[in-house]
C-alpha cells in the first residue's frame, strides 16, 4: 500500500489538464468517450496494460485523473446542498447519508488529483514517468479483501498519504491553496518566525485526518453506513440535535464563512485556518521562546516581514480565540451511544472543510494545465443549468455573482427563522408563502463550488 500511494503523484494529472485543453475541449469533452478507462470492465483493461497486452495511452490515463479529480468535487457539493436540503427538512437520515458521501466525494477528488485514482472495487496509481499500478495486495491494506469495499480502500489511502513522509510531492502545491489578502500559506509561514520545515504540512495532514473522520468511522461498521443508507426511515437513527431555527443559524453561519471576497474565493474560512495553522506553530515552540515573543508580537512581525500594512482589526482577529460554527460541529465526534450515529451538521461541516481542500487541489492542477474559466464554460454552464444556478444563456462571466445573486435571500431565510423563535416547524415553512423562495436559494451550497474554482 506505500508503495501504491508514495509512487503516485500529480504530475501526470497536470499533463492530463494539458491534454484536454488540446485535444478534447474542442469537442466540449473532458474526457473522450472512447477512454477505455470508462468501460465497465476496466479491471480487465488495467490488467491488460499492466501484463503489456494492450496498452493504454498516456492520455487516457492522464485525462481520466484529471476529469475525475473535477467531477468528483462537483459531486461533492451537490451532495452537500442536498444533504442541507434533507436537514432543513427534518430528515437526519438523509442528511448524514449525503453529508457522508459528500466527504467521500471530495476526498475521492483530492485522491484523483494527487494521482490516485478511484473506481468502483477497482483503483490505479499514476507515477510522474506515467507508469501505473493497480490494486496493491490484500495483506498491505487489511485482512479484508479490498475489492469488499471501495470506502475501505479510500480510507486507507488517505491514512497512508497521510501519514507518509515524503507526501505532499510538492508541499507548496498543497498550501499554496490557501489564500489570505493575496498571499497564500507558503507566504504566510515563511515569513512566520520559529517555522520549521513541514511544520505546516503536519498540521494540514492532521486537518486532513480530522475532516475525514467520518469516512474512517464508517469504514469500519459497514452495517451502520447500510443503517442509514437502507433501513425504514426514523428507525435507528439519530434525530437532530438541533432545533430548524438553530440549524438554519448555523447554517446561515456557514453561508458567512463561505463568502467570496475579491479574489479570495475562500476569504474568511481562510482566514480561520490561517489562525489555527499560525497558532498550532506557536504552541508547539519552546517555553524560552514563547517567553520572549508573545503571539501577537510574530503576527505583527510577520505581517510587516510579507510588507503588508499592520491592521488592528486582523490582528485582532488573529489573535482571538472564538470559534466559529463550522469548526465547532466539525470538532464533534460524538456518536450517540443508542442509535451509534453522528450529528448530521457535524457531518456537513466537515464535509465542508473537505471541499475546501479538494476544490483548492483541483484548482491548483487545472491552473497548473493552463485551463481557463472560459475553457471550461461548457461544464460550468451544464453544472449552472442542471442546479437552477441560471437560465439559458445566461452563464456567468465572474462566479463571485452566484454569491451576489442569493446573499439577500439567506438573510430573508435568516432573519424569518428568528422571528419564529422557538417554534418554527416544517408546517409552518410549507405553508407561509413568504419563505419558500428565499428557501430554495439558502439550500444551494454547491454554488460556493464553482466561485471556490480559483482559474
């Protein structure tokens, strides 16, 4: 399984972006139809290249990583808005059963994009020569058969990615997908004083590990992943924790943290990672150290050593200690001990974090390809018109406007909810005719998806 894992890399996902901007976007395809990759025998296509019977290309390989490494994001928040949509309708079942896959969707995507590429029963690594590798043997994963459960095998890639010394390939590809006022995470720790080499990497590895947690916890009882998936609705689940009018705070909360901001599509979720990342740093220092340099004094020095103005309202922010909703239900792990299920808004919010990574990745590869937004269009617009984003026509030219466009509705939604307080139910939203509307556009969380697409 190391070998599987630590061989792979994202090299040949970036030439896979190149070749579908020569080859296959003239025909509005980002993978061609023809990809045996795409066939419902591909076991026996990979088994045929490995043994030398019938080769597949460069590009098939390449452009299959690449697309999937796109498509599985996408996915990924379209599960989220409809694991929202079951919350907000009072549904934990399905709320949990999404909220799931959209944490396994976006990591699927970050594994795609780091060359690692997932199938039904069925995986393939790419290494930077192009070379490929297939299932690695059953006794480097568990005693169970990988092939019994591609959710199994999806978390122990992750584990040992994770957990390997030489991944990230490029540690400044992973961070360089965080952006705080024009400077990304690179920027942010070389400046950082007492910084030491991976020290950033190790923290993000850790967040990593942490926003999965729902992947590993299912992985290991396949039973209760089928309880929620396909048992009679209400039986055996948890209910929510949480009233509709503090669900929708909370998720109104969310909408806040995703807002884009100039070019920092991400701008205040960011901003928190940016301040627990700098903060993990200086905790770990020695005593002689944080004795002689309070944490303020280094983000002050930090920010003067970038050559960035000194603004108090920033510091003050960097050196808070408030949490904000996401990473409080992402941190809450607790499994109700009768029912042996999570929070479905811990689930949601940690798939949220998840995107994050994953929607940077595929960012950074497609970037890197030298693609376009307008390269793209014709996925975007399918993605825009399939999900009610727009009309016919009418596909954006900056993404930023899919926030502009709702931002009054969340804040109806939000301020309706409060007025009901504590009283509101789903009767009451089925039938007052001045929220439906409002309430279709605050479910639409995949919107955040395409503006997080930073080409």
């Amino acid at each position: 399984m190391e070998n599987f894992i630590n061989s792979a890399s994202n090299i040949p996902v970036i030439d896979g972006v190149v070749q579908i901007k020569s080859t296959l976007l003239a025909s509005q395809q980002v993978i061609s139809s023809t990809n045996r990759l795409l066939l419902p025998d591909y076991k026996t296509v990979i088994s045929n290249h490995l043994d030398g019977s019938d080769v597949l290309s460069n590009t098939e390989i390449n452009t299959f990583l690449a697309s999937t490494a796109l498509l599985h994001c996408l996915d990924g928040w379209g599960y989220l808005s409809h694991a929202i949509d079951g919350l907000i309708s009072g549904d934990s079942r399905i709320a949990i059963h999404l909220g799931y896959y959209s944490e396994l969707r976006a990591s699927m995507s970050f594994l795609s994009s780091e060359g690692i590429g997932i199938f039904n029963n069925g995986y393939i690594s790419a290494d930077a020569t192009n070379s490929i590798q297939r299932n690695p043997s059953r006794d480097r994963v568990t005693a169970t058969s990988i092939n019994a459960s591609t959710h199994q095998f999806i978390w122990n890639s992750l584990d040992t990615w994770i957990n390997s010394i030489v991944k990230p390939s490029n540690p400044s590809d992973l961070l360089g997908v965080f952006t705080v006022d024009g400077k990304n995470f690179n920027d942010w720790l070389t400046h950082f004083p007492y910084t030491s080499p991976n020290s950033g990497i190790l923290v993000l590895k850790n967040w990593l590990s942490s926003w999965n947690f729902d992947i590993n916890h299912f992985k290991k009882d396949r039973e209760v992943r089928n309880i929620v998936s396909y048992q009679t609705p209400n039986l055996n689940v948890s209910q929510n924790i949480y009233t509709l009018n503090q669900n929708i705070d909370k998720l109104n909360s969310f909408w806040d943290i995703l807002e884009p901001s100039g070019n920092n599509r991400f701008q205040l979720l960011d901003k928190y990672l940016l301040r627990e990342l700098l903060r993990i740093i200086y905790d770990q220092q020695t005593n002689s150290v944080k004795l002689a340099n309070t944490f303020e004094s280094l983000v002050r020095k930090t920010i003067t050593n970038m050559g960035l103005t000194v603004q108090q309202s920033f510091v003050n922010f960097m050196i808070s200690h408030d949490q904000h909703d996401l990473f409080v239900e992402s941190f809450n792990t607790t499994i109700d001990p009768a029912t042996n299920s999570l929070n479905p808004l811990s689930v949601i919010a940690r798939a949220t974090l998840m995107l994050r990574i994953s929607t940077g990745s595929v960012s950074h590869i497609l970037n890197s390809g030298g693609m376009t937004k307008e390269d793209l269009d014709f996925v975007w617009d399918k993605y825009g018109l399939e999900n009610g984003f727009w009309t016919t026509g009418d596909l954006p030219e900056n993404f930023i406007s899919l926030w502009e466009d709702i931002k009054d509705e969340v804040e109806v939604v939000t301020t309706w909810a409060n007025t009901k307080k504590p009283d509101l139910d789903l009767h009451t939203i089925y039938n007052d005719v001045s929220v439906p509307y409002s309430l279709n556009f605050f479910k639409q969380f995949h919107r955040a998806g395409l503006w997080g697409m930073s080409i």
